[in-house]
C-alpha cells in the first residue's frame, strides 16, 4: 500500500512535469522545483523548491513547499490530511488515511500559486 500511495503522489506530481524540473527520481524519493530562477531568500536558485516524497517503512513522507510560502492559501486542507501534518510543510502519509482528491487540491493550488508567482511555467 505504500507503494501505491508514492506511485500515486508521484504520478499526481509528473503530471505537471513540463513545468518542473526534476531533481531526484530514484523510485524511493522524487523531487521537484519550479523551472524559472528565482531568489530564495537571499540566494538565487534555479527554480523554487516545491515537492519532495519519500517513501518510509509505514508511510510516504510529502514535503509540500507551497505550504510554507503561502499558508493562507491552504486553509481548505481537509481535516483527514491537515491531521498528518507534522510541523510547517510535512505530511506523513498513512494508505489508509489518504483521500487522493483532496491531496489532487493540494498539488493543483501549489502549482496555481508558483504559477502566479512566476516560479514555473505552464
């Protein structure tokens, strides 16, 4: 069931992969940041940070950047997600506790909001 829930992210996440750029891909952890430089804080990047995942012995761990950039915009997470948040920006993700919709709405507002801030293409 881990496996399915990382496929799953992981395949909700490369759907936007014309406007990512692809930093790690090994089957155990993807990672993805925006395409367009940026500065981040007080360094200039090549593109801002925005998803990583992970998979651990009894969960898959969701590093979601957006969260932190932009908080306020983030208030719909449903309560079932909002409950395996640990700290600022990181999910750990239990199969059984996931509804892959409102993990879908997360990833689509991320992407709005780097969109908006032209962090990535697309």
């Amino acid at each position: 069931m881990i496996d399915t829930l990382y496929t799953d992210i992981r395949d909700m996440l490369a759907s936007y992969d014309a406007s990512f750029h692809v930093e790690k891909d090994s089957g155990e952890s993807y990672q993805v940041r925006g395409t367009i430089p940026t500065m981040q804080g007080k360094k200039k990047v090549e593109g801002m940070y925005f998803a990583t995942i992970m998979k651990k012995p009894k969960d898959v761990r969701f590093y979601f950047f957006p969260l932190y950039t932009h908080p306020d915009d983030f208030s719909f997470i449903a309560e079932g997600l909002r409950s395996q948040l640990k700290g600022k920006t990181c999910f750990h993700l239990k199969p059984a506790k996931v509804e892959k919709d409102d993990l879908k709405a997360l990833i689509e507002r991320g992407v709005e909001i780097y969109r908006r801030e032209g962090w990535m293409t697309g």
